[in-house]
C-alpha cells in the first residue's frame, strides 16, 4: 500500500492507516503522529523545542478538538522538547513514556538542553540553540515498563518496549485496528541508524521480537512510512555491526576501527560510533 520512495509533503498530515496519521517535519526529517479515538486523541512525539511543539499542537488542532494523550518514543529532544506546549494546553495531559525515558529526562534534561543547544551554535544554528535554551524540560507523567493499553474511547493503542535498541528506553505505539505501529528510532529511514546513545549488540534482537508483532504500516522516528521488509533489512545491517564488534581485538584504536566501520552496510560515520558502543559493552560484559 506505502511505497518506501512516497514523497514527502513536508508539514502535512499524512493518513497511514483509518484515523492514523503522520506528519513528517523537514527539521531533521523527525516524524509526529496522531491516532483519533472516539473520545481522546493520541498524539505521538512533540519535536524538539516548544516553537516546533506548538506548531505540532495547532496541527493536532486542525484536525481533531478532542482531548489529547501525549506518547513520546523515547527521551531524545527531538521528539520530546515540545512537550511543555501539550501539557500547559491541558493541565490534566497524560504524558506516557518508558520508565527509564522519564529517569533520563529527569535526571539529564537539562544536560542534554544545553548540549545541543552548543552543537546548534557550533552549527551556525542560531535561532535553533536560542529555541533550544528556551525549553522547559517536561519529563512524562506516566511511565510503563510492561505492555500497556490506552482507551482512546472505541479505539485502544498498546505501548510495548521491545528491548534496548537505540536507547535504553525505546517505546513502541501500536495500533492494532489499523494495522500501524510507531517505532520511533529503532527505525530510521533516509538516514543510517543512529548509534550515539544505542546497545548495538541488543539492537537487531530487539528488531527481531519487533517483526512478529509490527502492522503492515510501520512508523519510523525519521523519514518515510516503510514495511516489514524494511524492518528486515535495516535489522540485519545493525547485526552485521554486532557480529562484527564480537569479531574485531578489544583493543583496536580508532584508525582500525574506522577502516572496519567503512565496510559496513550503516556506512562509516555511523559503523564508527557503533563499534565504540559494541566495544564498550563488551568490555563491560568481559569484567562481568
């Protein structure tokens, strides 16, 4: 039905599936979502400052007047700094994320705030890093580690976490009545996968218990609408990273390692971070 080369309309609500929507941002090509119940709406990542989570809200707005529950995929500003807008919307806002989502958000919010709002400086990004220090870290106000189910009222949306992939704090929204389901980061597509704060040697098994329970329209934190095919592929070439770090001498310097990462299917950059990840986890493993 979803074709991996559709072409974006930047901005605009997207219906992937009945009552399901996306909105694929240009900034950083960072996905939203919206499912419509009868009574409440789900709205899915709030992007990354409040400028942009405002812009997403009055999005919701022209499409639904109905109260809204706020999901975020996972702790990274991108797909959470727009938080505050939703919760100051309507004060009694359900907030939902993994556990471990809110203890990042908690603990480094504000950390992470100003980390990124310097590497937006050093980026000539201006505006971006002013928007940036503007933000008012809103960690979630429900958390869940186990599956749990949302009444949107005629509708119900699960929120499952699958493993570390990554993050350590990855959830997945599945809708099963219209056969989506949100990945956020564990899916990136336009783009390699992004191994900065990941668990490469967990990552393809997580996207392998993933694949028996993903609908046909799956939702990835950038880029387009893809399939399970998709899903496939992107998973054997995060394998191919953790086979190859179990493989490599623990004790590689960055030239080596870099001459390995550029014979990886992620490419160079990103295999680069993945093997310093994997060899730091398996380091961690060997004191064990």
């Amino acid at each position: 039905m979803f074709t991996q080369h559709h072409t974006a309309h930047w901005g605009r609500w997207r219906e992937v599936g009945d009552r399901v929507f996306v909105r694929r941002n240009k900034t950083l090509d960072v996905n939203a979502g919206l499912v419509l119940g009868d009574d409440r709406c789900l709205v899915i990542d709030t992007r990354g400052s409040e400028r942009e989570g405002l812009e997403l809200y009055r999005a919701v707005r022209s499409i639904t007047g109905l109260p809204h529950v706020v999901a975020l995929t996972h702790s990274h500003f991108d797909h959470c700094f727009g938080t505050a807008v939703f919760a100051e919307a309507q004060p009694d806002c359900e907030i939902w994320a993994h556990e471990r989502a809110h203890a990042d958000l908690a603990a480094n919010g504000l950390q992470q705030r100003v980390e990124i709002a310097s590497w937006l400086r050093e980026s000539g990004e201006e505006v971006l890093a002013d928007e940036l220090d503007a933000v008012r870290v809103t960690p979630p106000n429900r958390t869940m580690a186990a599956d749990t189910t949302i009444d949107l009222g005629g509708r119900q949306v699960v929120l499952h976490h699958p493993g570390r992939g990554h993050t350590d704090n990855d959830m997945v929204v599945e809708v099963p009545d219209a056969d989506v389901t949100f990945v956020g980061d564990l899916i990136e597509q336009g783009a390699p996968p992004s191994f900065d704060h990941a668990y490469p040697l967990d990552w393809a098994p997580t996207l392998t218990r993933l694949l028996e329970r993903v609908g046909s329209v799956i939702v990835p934190g950038h880029g387009d609408v893809v399939d399970s095919r998709f899903l496939m592929r992107q998973c054997a070439q995060i394998a191919e990273v953790a086979d190859l770090a179990r493989r490599l001498p623990s004790q590689l310097d960055d030239t080596d390692l870099e001459w390995h990462a550029n014979r990886l299917a992620v490419g160079g950059p990103a295999g680069l971070i993945a093997l310093r990840r994997a060899q730091e986890h398996l380091a961690e493993l060997a004191q064990l």
